[in-house]
C-alpha cells in the first residue's frame, strides 16, 4: 500500500503577514497558525496546489475546515460560488486561459478552465489551485508591495484572487475578438462561397464554456460588494471579525471587480448573439449554395437529356421511321441535338442557371 504523501508537498507557499508585511521566511502552516493566534496578529496566507484528500484534511484539522469545503477543496469541477460555515468564508473561482492556434481550422479548443478555491478566515487565508494555468506568485509578489491594503487582512487577499481571476476574463475575450471578427469575415466574405460551420460550432461551443465560467460569479461578487439588491441572499459583512474591521472599504474593492466582470460578461454575450448570428448566416449560405448546385446539376441534367431522347428513339431499330434512310438523316439529326442543346444552354444561361 502507497504511503500517503505529506500535505507539504501541496504547500505552494506559506506566509505570515502581519500589519500588511510578510515575516522573513517560509513557514509550516502549522507553526504559523500557532505564532499568529498565540500573538493574536496578522494572518497566515496558505497556498496549496491540487491537494489529494489526506493532505487537504491534514489542512483541515490544523485551520478547523468543514468537512464539505474539504470534499470540495478536494473534488474539483465546481461552479463558481460563495458559501458561508461560521466564521469561514469560501469561494469557488473558475480560472480561464487563452489557448493559442496557428489557424481556426486546427484549433481544437480555444480557451481552458482551471479552479482556484479561498477559504478565508478570522486570521487565516487558503488558496487551493487546480489546474496549470492558475498561478497565484504574481498576486502574492504584488501584494507584499501593497503593505496599506494587505492590511485589511485576509479580504485583501480574496479581493487580490478575484480581482486576477476576472482580469483573466478580460483578456482572454479580447483574445478571442480577433478570432470571432476572422469567422465574420468568412462567412460573409464574396470571393469565397465555402463555409466551415465546424468552426462556427466550435467556436460557439467555447462561448458556452465561458459563459458557464463567468456568469455564476455574479452573484458571489454581489454579496461580497454588500449589493443589498442581490435577489435571495444576504451580502457578506465584512464588519465581523471574520474579514476585515473595514468593510466599507474593501467593498469599494469588490465593487470594482464586479464592474470588470460585468464588462466580461457582456462582451461574451455580445460574442454569443454574433456567432449564432453567424451559425444561421452560414447555414443559409450552405443552404443557397447547395440550391445553386442543384439547378446547375438540373440544367445540364435537361441539356443531356435532349440527344438522349432522340438517340433512344431512332435507336429502337423499327423498319418504318421517318427519314430512316435517307442520306442525310445523321447529320442532320446531330445538328438538330446540337441546336437544342445549344438554345437550352443559352437560356438557361440568362436566367443565371448556369
């Protein structure tokens, strides 16, 4: 039997922070959730990477987690959400990247999904990642050089992850305009009438793994805003020792994320409304085309069929036909064919059949 991995293989880094500044060093998340409740100071900042179960319980036990942020933490492939255990705040977050491709036509998948989950608390705040796009450095690098909003404790840091996190929407929607305005561009393009619908398809299949990425995290920014509008919930206080004493402030923050995500999530939208504008756009022109081959395959189809009746007919062998013997009777029959087929070929020409 495998021995079970130690939850410090999970451990991506591990900080205390206190007024807003890091302590020297990298710690055991053990040992520093002791220095900072036996100092009653600061917060330690936990941050793991695709935790099995045994390590994330090893955490659970150490920080007090509910077994179901555990199998949570654990299990990933969740929908962005915001829960509530006591005085732990926990946030499901749906990362995104841009999958970069040479050409539409090779391009298997144009974005990728990750998770990043924060566990936050009265002094303490866990990241757990999923995924190999979802590094967190840059937030935490940034953040140690913003000592006057570290201070506002473990909120700072959920605000940081969610601010990076719809960062990412932004930029990965305006990756994809250039791809979407391309697919445009063909479907309504003149010197070509071939239309890849398969391209449509795909593209309009990764608009729909955006928006499930996106749209449900709504709703948790909205609570974290303090929007009291939000339907059916209640927004989270962050006047309770939980978050942070300033509560009014970091929901300025939170505020400014969710108007981000709300740019987000209209450009996605729009994208949505332009590709199934050009799926039925493409379609129609397969259509049409497919009507334009058909009366071409008609008209030749009609032409042909004008020497193959009058061959099937004097090709009957009956003795008594007209003009059955007569010296002239092949040429002039195949300048007859050529005629009519020539004045078949013409009209059918002017009325744009062929």
């Amino acid at each position: 039997m495998t021995p079970p991995v130690p939850a410090a293989r999970a451990v991506v880094d591990c900080g205390v922070y206190v007024d807003g500044v890091r302590r020297h060093g990298s710690h055991d998340f053990r040992r520093a959730l002791t220095q900072v409740r036996e100092s009653g100071e600061g917060f330690v900042w936990l941050g793991l990477h695709h935790p099995d179960e045994h390590q994330m319980n090893d955490v659970a036990e150490a920080f007090g987690l509910h077994p179901l942020m555990v199998e949570d933490a654990v299990h990933a492939h969740q929908r962005p959400k915001l829960e509530l255990y006591d005085d732990t705040v926990f946030l499901v977050l749906r990362t995104i990247s841009y999958v970069d491709h040479d050409s539409l036509e090779v391009a298997n998948d144009i974005v990728e999904t990750g998770e990043i989950m924060v566990l936050a608390g009265r002094d303490f705040v866990i990241t757990v990642r999923h995924g190999d796009h979802t590094h967190l450095t840059g937030v935490r690098q940034r953040l140690e050089h913003m000592a006057d909003h570290l201070k506002l404790g473990p909120s700072a840091v959920v605000h940081a992850v969610a601010d990076r996190v719809v960062d990412s929407y932004l930029a990965v929607v305006s990756d994809m305009e250039s791809d979407v305005d391309e697919i445009e561009e063909r479907v309504f393009s003149t010197t070509s009438s071939d239309v890849d619908i398969d391209v449509v398809y795909l593209f309009k299949r990764e608009v729909l793994e955006l928006q499930r990425a996106v749209y449900p995290l709504g709703m948790p920014l909205a609570r974290l805003s303090g929007n009291k509008n939000t339907l059916d919930v209640s927004p989270v206080r962050f006047e309770s020792p939980t978050m942070s004493a300033n509560g009014k402030e970091i929901r300025r923050h939170f505020r400014d994320v969710a108007d981000h995500l709300t740019t987000a999530t209209d450009l996605i939208a729009e994208y949505d409304e332009r590709l199934t504008t050009l799926l039925n756009a493409a379609a129609t022109k397969v259509s049409i085309q497919q009507s334009t081959d058909m009366r071409k395959i008609s008209s030749w189809a009609a032409i042909a069929a004008v020497p193959t009746a009058i061959a099937g007919i004097y090709g009957m062998n009956f003795d008594n036909m007209p003009e059955l013997h007569w010296t002239y009777s092949y040429p002039v029959l195949l300048l007859i064919m050529v005629c009519i087929c020539f004045t078949l070929w013409r009209t059918l020409r002017r009325n744009h059949w062929l």
